[in-house]
C-alpha cells in the first residue's frame, strides 16, 4: 500500500500549517467563506504561499459555477481545488482549461449506495474525490463539518471501484481512524474537529491521530 496521505483540514493560520506540517500532515485544508469557513480568500493565499514543497494546499471552495470556481481558485493559489457541492461538468473542463496545474477534488457526500454511482459518474472528471458526511440535498445544505461517521461499507465499495485515488473524511479521530483505515484502505484520511481544543489546533491530540494513521498504514 503507498504511503497514506494525511490531510489536516480547517487550517486558519500559517502557524497552524507550520504546525500541521511539522506533525506530519502531507495536505492542508483551507476553508473558505461558504459563507460559514472561517478564513479570507487573501489568509487562503498567505497560508498557500508559506506551504513548504511538497505540501498539498486544498482551497474547499461552495462555489460551482465555472467562472465562480475558477476566479476563486486563482485568487487563493492553492494547488488543488476541493468542490464541496454538486458542478456541472462545465466547471470542471473550465478549471481543466483555465488553471491547468490546479488538481481537482470531487466531495461526494455518503448518504447511501447511491453514493457509489455517484462515484463512477464524476471519477472521469476529477483527480480525487473525498468521501464526506454531510447532507447536500437538506433544506439548508450541510456541505461538510458534521463530524458524523458514515457506512465506510459504501466509501470501500467506492475505493475498489473508483478510478480515482478516495480520501476519507468526517468523524475521524486517533481511536477509530485505524480502523477506518483498515475496512476502507482509502489514498488519504481528512481530519478537521478531531485536532483541536476549543477551537485551537491541539498539539497532542495532532501528534496522537498522525501517530495512530501511520501505525495503521
């Protein structure tokens, strides 16, 4: 099995980067104004800028249009660009066209089995997708952050049959996350809540999550 990615997400500082990164984290997640992400696109764009070589910079992005999500992409300068609602396929030829550098991460919310086909019909167009717990098709859409485990028997289906390489998100934490790691055997782990202290990135918990990963992996 290659080496398994760790994506610490929710990122809000280039000091919790720095520190994300020197626990361990292969990728950082910036959430932007969705309108509810707790950064600006210019803190998006300092914290990419700072990312060392090697270091995954993924800019959660709500829009979907495809000038929307390409003017947002260029503004931050991240290196990949994580859609974290249903786009038309426009967008993703416009991004494939307009920031040809920029990877392209699909979160599919894992509401059922259906979620599989789901999988299937955006692999073609995108370079990952990212297995999520959120509910795009409430009342008011909950497009991620829930903190909910879903069927990982449906996000393994998804692994063996994508394409594409799968990171798996939502409700992680250093008790559970090897077991995940183990019925699922996803390209990634994406962690936000499960790192942090009222509201801080926390240092031990960081350090015992990436810990319990790598011992999985």
């Amino acid at each position: 099995m290659p080496r398994l990615r760790i994506k610490i997400c929710c990122i809000t500082s280039v000091e919790e980067a720095r520190c994300a990164v020197e626990a361990g984290a292969d990728v950082l997640g910036l959430v932007a104004r969705m309108p509810s992400g707790p950064i600006d696109d210019a803190l998006i764009a300092e914290i990419a800028a700072a990312a060392p070589d090697g270091i995954d910079t993924f800019l959660l992005t709500s829009a979907t249009g495809p000038d929307a999500v390409a003017d947002h992409v260029r503004r931050c300068g991240t290196t990949t660009v994580q859609l974290v609602d249903v786009v038309p396929i426009a967008t993703y030829r416009e991004l494939r066209k307009s920031c040809p550098s920029v990877a392209i991460v699909q979160v599919l919310h894992v509401t059922g089995p259906a979620t599989v086909d789901a999988a299937h019909a955006v692999a073609p167009y995108v370079d990952t997708l990212l297995l999520d717990s959120g509910n795009p098709t409430a009342a008011i859409k909950e497009l991620g952050g829930t903190g909910r485990v879903h069927d990982w028997t449906i996000s393994r289906r998804i692994v063996e049959a994508a394409a594409v390489p799968v990171f798996l998100a939502r409700g992680l934490n250093a008790g559970n996350v090897g077991a995940a790691i183990r019925a699922v055997r996803p390209h990634g782990v994406d962690l936000c809540s499960g790192v942090r202290a009222g509201g801080e990135l926390d240092p031990d918990k960081l350090a015992a999550y990436i810990g319990a990963v790598r011992e999985a992996a």
